[in-house]
C-alpha cells in the first residue's frame, strides 16, 4: 500500500502547520519549510481547508491555521481530504469498477474490515504524534527477557 503524493505532501504539510499551532501560515511559508513547492502547497492548503482540517482568512493579516488542536487531527483525516476514504482495493468503495473479477470475486466482502484496520491505525496517529521527535514517538521495545518468555 501507498500514498499518493499528494496525500504524503498534505501530512507534510499538516505536521508543519502543527509545530505552530495558532500562527497563520501563508503557502509561501508553508513551502518553505517543507521544500514541497509552493503551487502544491497552496492546492493543498486548499484542499485542506475545504476538507475543514486548515481555516483560511483573506487579506494582509490572513493566512492558514489548523482547524483544531494537532492532538485532534488525524493522519486518516488528512489522507481522506486529498484521497477520498481509505481503501486498499477499487472494489471496496461504492463505485462501479472495471475489475475483470468483479462479478464472482470471492474476496471483495472481506475488504471492509480489512480497509477499516487500516484507516484505524492511519487515526490513532494524530498530528501532535507527528511532530514529536521520532524516539519520542517509537513504540518502546518489549525487554529481551520478555521475548523468551
């Protein structure tokens, strides 16, 4: 499985926004300090703030600010802003597919489940997780003696 770039630049650029929560980012700035260029960027403040992740206010003073606290914003949110939901397969949506499998597949009603395990782990990762250091975030390994148990 893999993100689109888009999703990947708008975690990005998310995880940005978030180790300055309350300042009002510009895309200029948000290019900045990602290195994602600035058209890009500005398309995906965009996205953001019409997926309610990002508010946006016009003029001088105006700019970009996260909607909500970085604890309360998920990795799956930011990832179904740009992508739409999260599904590992074609068929695991509502639409209508060209699959050449589609109409005697035996696996497509077990996707659901599988889709939702991967959007659950994807929201348990918030944007404050983010932008920790990594150490601080990795899970902490079990002790070897636990393992020969």
């Amino acid at each position: 499985m893999r993100l689109t770039n888009l999703a990947d630049y708008a975690v990005v650029v998310m995880a940005a926004a978030a180790r300055e929560p309350g300042a009002k980012l510009s895309a200029a700035r948000v290019a900045e300090l990602t290195a994602i260029p600035a058209p890009t960027v500005a398309k995906l403040m965009g996205t953001l703030a019409r997926g309610g992740l990002l508010t946006a206010s016009r003029g001088v003073a105006g700019g970009f600010v996260l909607s909500r606290e970085p604890a309360h914003i998920s990795v799956a949110e930011v990832v179904e802003a740009v992508d739409g939901p999260i599904a590992l397969t074609s068929c695991a949506g509502h639409e209508t597919t060209d699959c050449a499998m589609e109409g005697h597949c035996a696996i497509r009603g077990h996707w659901p489940p599988i889709n939702q395990a991967v959007r659950g782990a994807l929201a348990a990762v918030s944007l404050a997780d983010l932008v920790r250091p990594a150490a601080a975030a990795a899970p902490t390994p079990a002790p070897v003696s636990a393992l020969a148990d």
